[in-house]
C-alpha cells in the first residue's frame, strides 16, 4: 500500500564495512632497529612449490563408443493411441404408453425451439421413460444432449434411437458427430462409413469423413478420396474453395 512505499523510501542507505584507518607511525621491531630493512626481493613467506594439475582418472565409461552414444539418444515419443468408444449395443426396446411420451415430447419440443436446453433434455428423458420404443424421443434427446456437451448421454440416445431404426441416416450421421467431439475419432469414421454405404453421395458424411482423415486420424490419402468425392457429387458446394485449396497442397 501507499504508507508501506512510503516508509521503505524513507529506509536509509546502507552502511557500507569501512577499513581500518592504516597509521603512518612505524611498526615497533622497525622503531627497535630502524636501519633494519627487507630485502628488495625477500618474501614475505616462503613461496610454496607451484602445484603441478592432477592427470585426470580416465575411467572406462568417460568415452563412450558409438553404440552406447546411440542407445542413450531420445527417442520420438509416439503419438497417443486414439480411445475407442465402448458400445453398449442396446437391444430394440419394448414399447412403453405413447400418449405419455408424446406430452413429455411436446414439452421438451418447446423447450429446445425456446433454447432452454436442460429442460428440453428433461422432458425428452421423461419420454423415453415412458415409452422406450419411441424413436423421436431418443432422436431428440440425442440432439439436445449434444447441444449442451453432454456427449455421454447423445451417444447412449443415439444408440437407442438406432436400436429402433438401424437404417436411419440421420441418426447415425449425428452419433457420428457425437462420437467425433468426444474423441471417438476411428468409431466416428466407421459410423461415417457405414452412412455411405447405405447412401455414396451423402456430402455431409464425405466432408466429415475427409476432415477426420485429414485433421485426426492423420490419413492424407484417406482424406483426399473423400474430399474429391464432394468435389463429384457438388461441384459448388459451400466448402469447395477450401477444399481445392487443401487438395493443391496435398497432391
């Protein structure tokens, strides 16, 4: 604070060690004798034998050969291993009461459109409870669990939801993406490849594909497949600057 800076620049400097003041007046054996004088060139003592360096104890291990030099060098450290995503594989629910589930849906229906996200992700819990063969809740549920990074829950509502309907490509699209932000990224392209299957021209899934292969998974050749396959099926798409752009630099 203020006052602290203030005393500390009122601190005065400090006391340096002085050296005894040195007296002119003789020393007293030189008083006795007077005429008495040091040789010019007498020491003061004994000058001591100059020492000689000690020759170095060369051991066995101070030169080491090639062999050793190269065993004892860094090695890269290799890239961490990609997690993968436990399955739960979930079988086909039984249907619950629907007219329930649907009050909860339309619930949480309003809730998501209101961006009120918890709730919604409440409501459509309450649905799936109620009617845990109700393939709109689980798909919902999916999709407002993802919004609020709730990625557990997106996963396990998107593995209902395709439980129910295995061919839906917009369910799988999405447990796609929900697999690829949690860090799932070999599962995310598995589930990517498996929409093309089903579908070869869907650009959604060859753009998130070629992005995976090219950003996470490190596959350059993988990528560039994909990216060439969007190029093919919409020549103008939105992304199509930036995808020459990354083909130019990775021929």
């Amino acid at each position: 604070n203020a006052l602290a800076e203030n005393a500390a620049s009122q601190l005065s400097a400090p006391v340096l060690a002085q050296s005894s003041p040195r007296s002119d007046k003789p020393a007293f054996f030189q008083r006795l004798n007077p005429f008495r004088k040091r040789p010019k060139n007498e020491p003061l003592m004994p000058a001591a034998p100059e020492a000689k360096p000690a020759t170095p104890i060369v051991s066995a291990s101070s030169n080491p050969s090639p062999t050793m030099a190269m065993a004892t060098r860094p090695q890269p450290t290799p890239p961490p291993p990609i997690p993968r995503y436990r399955y739960q594989s979930p079988p086909k629910p039984a249907e619950g009461n629907r007219r329930d589930a649907e009050h909860y849906f339309v619930q949480g229906l309003q809730a998501q459109r209101k961006r009120r996200l918890p709730e919604a992700v409440t409501a459509y819990r309450a649905a799936t409870q109620a009617d845990p063969g109700y393939f709109e809740a689980h798909y919902n549920l999916g999709l407002a669990a993802f919004e609020v990074g709730n990625w557990n829950l997106s996963l396990n509502a998107y593995e209902n939801a395709l439980a129910i309907t295995a061919d839906s490509v917009n369910a799988r699209f999405n447990f796609a993406l929900a697999l690829k932000q949690a860090g799932y990224y070999r599962d995310a392209a598995n589930e990517l490849e498996t929409v093309l299957t089903g579908k070869p021209d869907e650009t959604r899934a060859h753009l998130t594909l070629a992005n995976l292969y090219a950003q996470q998974l490190n596959e350059p050749k993988q990528a560039r497949a994909h990216y060439l396959k969007v190029l093919e099926v919409d020549p103008r798409h939105p992304q199509a600057a930036a995808i020459r752009s990354w083909l130019a630099a990775n021929p």
